[in-house]
C-alpha cells in the first residue's frame, strides 16, 4: 500500500500490532521498535542510556511509513539497535502542554515525516475539533468511552470504501492519552478522504 509512495529514504513498518518506543532524554529523539512486541516484551527491554523506554501501543493503522528521518528530507530514515532490538527514528517533540485535568489528553506538537495507510472496508475513527481533523494512530475504540476528549471534540468513524493514505503533517499535531488499558493518540490536523 505504501511501497509507491515513499522514496528510498524512507521506511515502512508493516502491519498492525504492538510497537514499543524509546526517548533519548538529551536529543529528545524518539526511537520505535519496527517489529511487533508482546506486552512482556517491552516490560523486559532495557534501552542503553541515555534512552529510556516511553510506552507501547496498539498501531491503529493497517501499514505506516516514515518518508525520512525527523531532520529533513536530505537525510535517509535511521535505523540501529536499541537494546538488542531494530529501531527507526520516528519523532521528535517539540512542544508538550500537560493535561487540564486528570484524565484529559496530553497535547504534543511532534517533528516527524509518518504516512499511514488504512485498508479499504474498514472503519476508522476521526476526532473532529475546532474545523479540524484528527486520525486514530494508536489503541482502538475499546477505551474510547473510558478517556475525556477535549469539550469541543466530536468524534466519529468512517466507513473507508478504498484505501486510504494519510500524509501527517510537519509538524504533527498529537493528543494522547494514558489509560490503564493502553494509550491512545489522535494525530492530525489531517483532511478526510473524499
């Protein structure tokens, strides 16, 4: 699904499942593991310092790919070992505003090059917000009803008739959320399929 439309800088990650990711507290680098993991699998990985492991997620989307590294298009998607697995630079944040209150989403402004791909007959969920759209990228609809989305936010899913590529922007608009039963992310502003 993505293979034509990334260049040879770029990387794909295959399939859904549950990646796990690392930050490099000095650079603010953020590293992903681009093979699925088991939950125990992240509680036993220890990533050399200075990196420290952030979270593991559900990949929402059916296929997703990096077009570069986070610093720009001149440089080629980086890929080393982290703590004996294979990881991709993903991200860099640049900005996090913490939640209002208990419960609401985290809001981080993010420098990333990430096209995702979701499968045609599927639906997909959508937070509306401000004219503004945002994509599901981690966790599921599982614990949708269990977070506080902003108070203007209006959310929805959509029935996908042929396959969808989403390009997120640069920078990356994120809302997350940590529940006991697994983070969940809304990524955007992105534009809906026709």
């Amino acid at each position: 699904m993505l293979a034509n439309s990334l260049s040879e800088a770029g990387q794909i990650i295959q399939g859904t499942g549950r990646y796990m990711e690392a930050m490099d507290p000095l650079t603010r680098e953020t590293w992903m593991c681009i093979s699925p993991v088991t939950q125990n699998e992240f509680d036993t990985w220890t990533p050399e310092a200075p990196k420290q492991k952030t979270f593991t997620g559900i990949a929402a989307m059916d296929v997703a790919g990096f077009r570069h590294d986070p610093a720009g298009p001149e440089h080629s998607a980086q890929l080393k070992p982290i703590g004996g697995r294979t990881c991709l630079k993903v991200a860099v944040p640049n900005s996090v505003n913490a939640p209002e209150a208990r419960g609401h989403a985290i809001q981080i402004s993010v420098t990333k090059a990430h096209t995702i791909g979701f499968r045609s007959g599927r639906n997909v969920k959508i937070m509306t917000l401000n004219n503004q759209h945002f994509v599901e990228v981690v966790g599921n609809t599982e614990v949708d009803e269990q977070i506080c989305f902003p108070t203007d936010a209006v959310c929805h899913e959509i029935e996908l008739r042929q396959p969808w590529l989403v390009e997120l922007p640069n920078p990356t608009q994120a809302y997350f959320w940590f529940h006991k039963n697994g983070p969940r992310s809304f990524q955007g502003p992105i534009s809906l399929p026709i």
